[in-house]
C-alpha cells in the first residue's frame, strides 16, 4: 500500500538528478521532469477528445431543445463546482508536499475527503434551492446532482493521481471516465432512444466506474486509516480562500466576451462565436497537462529546500508550456476557416478571423497559467488572484469603452486581457520572484 504513495521510501530518478551539477545531469533531469507533462498532456488530450464524442453523438440524438438542457444541465453543474475546483487545487498542491512522508499524505487524504464531503453536501442543497427559486431553471434536477457527483469523484480522484504522481490513477481516473461515459452513452443509444435524464445520469455516474475500479485492483483510499488534521484543514482554508475569489476571477474574463457579444451583437453572432471559443478551448490541453505535474512536483521541491531546482522547473516548464501552445494554435490558425466549415457548417466561416484572436489569447494563458500555478505549488496563491483580476478588469473595461462590436474585435479584447495579466505576473514575479520567498 504504501509504494503508491511513497515508492517504497525510495527517491525517484527526477529526484536522484535533479540537483546534478552538471550540465548532463541537468539535462537528464529536464528530460525527467518534461516526460511527466507529456504523459499528463496526452491524459487530458484522449479524455477530452472521447468527451467530445459524447457532445457530438448527444447533438445527433436529441432534438435541438433535448440537447440544449442537457448542455444547459452540464454547464450549470460546472458552475457549481467552482468551490470544489478550488478545493480539487489546494488538494494537488499539499498532496505534493507531503508525498514522500506516507503517514502525512494520509492526513492529507483524510482531511481533504472530509473537506469535500462537506463542500459537495453544502453545492447539492444550493443546486436544489437554486432549482426551486427558478435561478437554474432549465436544468434538470437529477441530471444537475449526478453531473455534480460524477465531477467531484473525478476530479478528486484526478487530483490524487496528479499530487502524488501516480501516472496509472491518472490515466484511469480522466481517460476511464470519459471512455465509460462514451461507451455507456453507446450501449443506451442503441438499445433505445434516451432522455436528457437518462444521458446526464450516465455523464455523471460514469466518473465512478474508474475510481470504483482502481479501488478494487490498487486502493489508496478504501481499507486505510485516514485521519482528519486540523493544522491540513487549516492549510487548505489559507490556500483556497484566495483561490476561490480567483475562481470568479476566472469565469468571468472567460465569460465576459461571450455575455458582450450576445448583448451587443444578437444570438445569431453568439453562435459564430462560441463555436470558434469552443475550437480555441482545445488549447487548454498543453497547460492543463504541463502545470498538473508542475503544481505538486514544486510544492515538493520547495519542501525539501531544492529552490534552484524548482526555480529551473518554473522557467522551462513556463516556456515549454507557451511553446507547445504556439505550435498548436499555429495549425489552428493556418486551417481555421475549413475548420469550421467541416465542423459547424459553411455559414461558421464568418467567426474565423475571431478563432485566431482566441487562439492568440489561449497562447497567452498558457503563459500565464504555467506561472500562477507555480506560484500556488510555491505556496503564493494571490499572484493567481492578482493576475487573473488584470484579466477580468481590463476585458471589461475594454468592453465598455471601446464597444468593440464586432466579432474580431471581441476576440482580440479576449486576448489582449489575459495578454496584459501574463505581463503584469511577469513583472510582479520579477519585483518579487518566487525563489525569494522560499
């Protein structure tokens, strides 16, 4: 049991070459650290690609309104688990810290499962009130706390495997999912034609067959003592409070743009837009991959008093992480009219100019979401909250000043907003870096 936490007490290559002082062994080391965020990488990559299928065969099923609260459903879930993403993040990082002590990473466990029990508890009777009163309506109600239920055992199970740096829990945790929820999804298409219940039961429940799976075969949670520290509810709070102010941070510079073009522009424009947006979200990937690995790994570098190691970590893995990105959105770019002609139809062609705005702003976020998420492993959560407010601010203030009414226009305030929040962390991390703060 304890050699999936700890490996056997033994340090791992990365960390036997980590602090080599030559430059092989740096270059052994960078090769260590890189292969993590590739394999995390192609993880998000295949579990966003088999999610899509479902997207795309629930489109084909249902009517356009079926399909519309099914979309509507899901959407409103994840909005509600914006206090438990929160948690889902302080998690990957303390689980970093502790990874190489068994004995604290069980009261890490312990503590967390209890936090998130707790947190989940407090989101369903929201969801339910906000049902009644008619804030969600439109949703369906059992479909709204499965999705709810499926996405915390996911995504908790999905921060253990990233805070441990367990490749396997990784893999069947995100990848496991999303094949279930497809798979599944098949079987009751082909028996019979299914309900908007029906489908977001399955996109909810779905997230448990792996971790019910890894369980049986390897468990990390079921049949061991998990205590409930005070001093790591305590440590968890202090990360999280922040994050959680730059959790609204962060849904409304990603949602301001969309809100702007509906209000100034009309649904029909909306509609061009968010299916360009939907294309750029794919640039998500690269940073979602590399800074789930960069997190925990420098939360435990910083531990141990390996600063100029972490330090190495945050620089390369910031510019591989934007490189990566700029490759990718690169082809995006060069192919973005066919595209999104052979996706959404001939009439999408008009949102291609605001496709290559977006694409530019995703470039951007990598950046940015490489640095803020090495400041959270190195224990400064608000550099997170004080970048992504540049973000939300100066895309409002554009939005309101300049008007902006016109689809490249709003991709590109898109894009200039996170653009000046990746310069504002650059500079505040150069009046203070990180490594001074160890």
């Amino acid at each position: 049991m304890t050699s999936a936490i700890v490996k056997d007490g033994r340090p791992s290559v990365i960390e036997s070459r980590i602090d080599a002082p030559n430059a092989l062994g740096r270059i052994a080391a960078a090769v260590g650290e890189a292969k993590p965020m590739v394999w995390l990488t192609g993880v998000e990559g295949i579990a966003r690609l088999l999610s899509f299928g479902f997207y795309l065969i629930a489109a084909r099923v249902f009517a356009p309104q079926d399909f519309g609260v099914v979309q509507y459903t899901i959407t409103v879930a994840l909005l509600a688990f914006a206090g438990l993403q929160v948690l889902v993040t302080a998690i990957i990082r303390e689980l970093g810290v502790e990874r190489v002590d068994a004995e604290r990473t069980r009261e890490v466990l312990g503590s967390s499962l209890a936090a998130a029990i707790g947190l989940f508890v407090v989101t369903s009777l929201l969801c339910v009130l906000a049902k009644a009163i008619g804030l969600a309506e439109g949703a369906n109600t059992l479909g709204l706390l499965v999705v709810l239920a499926g996405t915390a055992a996911f995504q908790l199970y999905y921060a253990i495997g990233r805070g441990l740096g367990d490749q396997g829990r990784q893999a069947a945790s995100y990848v496991g999912a999303s094949f279930a929820q497809l798979l599944m999804f098949l079987a009751l298409v082909a028996i019979t034609r299914p309900t908007t219940a029906q489908a977001l039961v399955i996109f909810g429940a779905s997230s448990f067959v792996p971790v019910l799976l890894y369980e049986w075969r390897r468990p990390i949670l079921r049949g061991l003592p998990l205590p409930i520290s005070r001093d790591v509810l305590a440590r968890l709070w202090l990360l999280g409070a922040p994050l959680l102010a730059a959790q609204v941070g962060y849904l409304l510079w990603n949602s301001l743009d969309q809100l702007w073009v509906h209000s100034a522009l009309g649904a029909y424009d909306l509609g061009l837009y968010a299916s360009a947006k939907n294309l750029s979200q794919a640039l998500i990937v690269i940073p979602g991959g590399t800074t789930g690995v960069m997190l925990p790994r420098i939360a435990q570098l910083c531990r141990d008093g390996r600063t100029d190691s972490a330090r190495r970590l945050v620089i390369w893995g910031t510019l591989g992480t934007i490189a990566a990105s700029a490759l990718v959105a690169l082809a995006i770019v060069l192919v973005r009219v066919p595209l999104l002609s052979d996706l959404y139809g001939h009439t999408y062609r008009g949102a291609a100019t605001a496709l290559a705005a977006q694409a530019l702003g995703m470039v951007c976020y990598a950046g940015f979401a490489a640095l803020t998420m090495a400041a959270i492993g190195w224990g400064r959560p608000r550099v997170y909250l004080a970048g992504i407010a540049v973000a939300a601010v100066s895309e409002a203030l554009c939005f309101q000043v300049l008007g902006c009414e016109s689809l490249p226009a709003a991709g590109l305030v898109y894009a200039g907003s996170i653009a000046a929040a990746l310069l504002f962390v650059v500079a505040l991390l150069r009046v203070r870096p990180l490594w001074s703060a160890a």
